[in-house]
C-alpha cells in the first residue's frame, strides 16, 4: 500500500468513527419509533452507515488531495470540496422544504 493510500485511510477511518458516534447519538436522541427495524436496528445500523458513506467520502478526498506533510489542511479545498459541501447543504434544505 503507497504512503498515499495509507493516509488517506487513516483519515477515512479517523473521522467515519466519529461520524459513527454522531450517527449513535442521533439514534439515542430521536429514537426512532416508525419502523421495522425498530430502536436496536437503527443503533446498528445508523453508525454503521454513517461510517461506511462518511468514511469512505473522506478517504475519497483524502486519496484525491493529499494533504501536504503533517497538515491536516486540504489543498484546493476552495476550488473542490467547500463547493461540494455546499451543494450537499442546499440539497438538504431543498429536501427539508419539499418534503412538505
């Protein structure tokens, strides 16, 4: 495995363990009641979500654009990322507000 891929990997599952915690703690919060999976399927199921998609869209970027040295800043992240997470907001809203 290249240098790359090992850091991007790192950062992949660094940060898809804390998107799991988060995950868990929305479950803990909401607690879902509407559903076949009932509440001890989504505390199984959220986080493991949550880990594999966040997870493997960090390690994506990571892989993409490296960071430089021991930095933990992405280069290009202007150009790229922040536009990304940009329409990842607007498309949530935009599901918020259809949803209606």
């Amino acid at each position: 495995m290249s240098i790359r891929a090992h850091r991007a990997l790192q950062f992949g599952i660094r940060y898809g363990i804390g998107f799991a915690v988060l995950g868990a703690f929305h479950v803990l919060i909401r607690r879902p009641t509407a559903s076949g999976l009932g509440w001890a399927g989504f505390l199984l199921l959220v986080p493991a979500a949550s880990f594999v998609v966040l997870g493997g869209m960090v390690f994506a970027l990571a892989y993409a654009f490296p960071p430089p040295g021991d930095e933990l800043t992405f280069p290009n992240a202007g150009r790229v990322i922040w536009p990304l997470v940009g329409l990842l907001v607007l498309g949530t809203i935009a599901l918020v507000i259809f949803k209606r």
